[in-house]
C-alpha cells in the first residue's frame, strides 16, 4: 500500500562536502555546505560532538580535523562528516552507492 510521509520525516537536514569524497581529507580544503528546509542564514554548527558556532553563512572551508555536524531551525541535525588529516587514505564518491556499481577509488597520499 501507499505510504505518506509525516511533515516531520522530511525536514532532512545534509552536509555537503566538496570536493565530493569520503573520508574527506583537510589538505583538500574541503568546503562544508549545510543544506536543508530549515531556515536559511541561522546553520548552527558542531565538531566532534560539540557546539562550534551559530553564523550566517550556510558554509565554510574546514581548518581542522574531526566530525562535523549542522543543523538549523525546523530540521533534524545532519549525518555526521568526517575530515581526516592522515597522511595516506583511499577515498570513494561521497554519494550513496549500490553493490553493483562501478566505483572510481583514489588511494591519495
């Protein structure tokens, strides 16, 4: 049968993060983009768990490695992203993938 979605299930807040892969890495100046149906210009954002700051602007170029997170009024808080600082990491396309895609992989050093 059908199926209709509650208003509440989809006020979906998400993280963009550009260039487009995961684990991002912070010598990539990985820029966040926080997205959503909340309201725009009131982007409240958390690192590692914890309040960071309340600002205007719905995106920023990360400085610092650990997991972020945002949110704005109206919507649930985002999927967490992590930003890694190591060395060597193999990357994959940070959208969602099905088992019988084909993947591009970069082993980045």
């Amino acid at each position: 049968g059908w199926c209709p979605l509650s208003p509440a299930a989809t006020q979906t807040t998400q993280l963009l993060v550009e260039p487009p892969w995961t684990p991002a890495v912070l010598w990539d100046r990985v820029t966040l983009t926080c997205q959503g149906s909340g309201t725009p210009g009131a982007t409240t954002w958390y690192k590692d768990g914890q309040h960071c700051w309340q600002e205007g602007l719905d995106h920023f170029i990360a400085t610092k490695s650990g997991t972020y997170q945002c949110d704005r009024p109206g919507t649930r808080l985002s999927p967490s992203v992590s930003i890694l600082n190591d060395r060597l990491v193999l990357q994959v396309p940070a959208w969602a993938l099905l088992e019988e895609d084909k993947v591009t992989l970069r082993c980045r050093v």
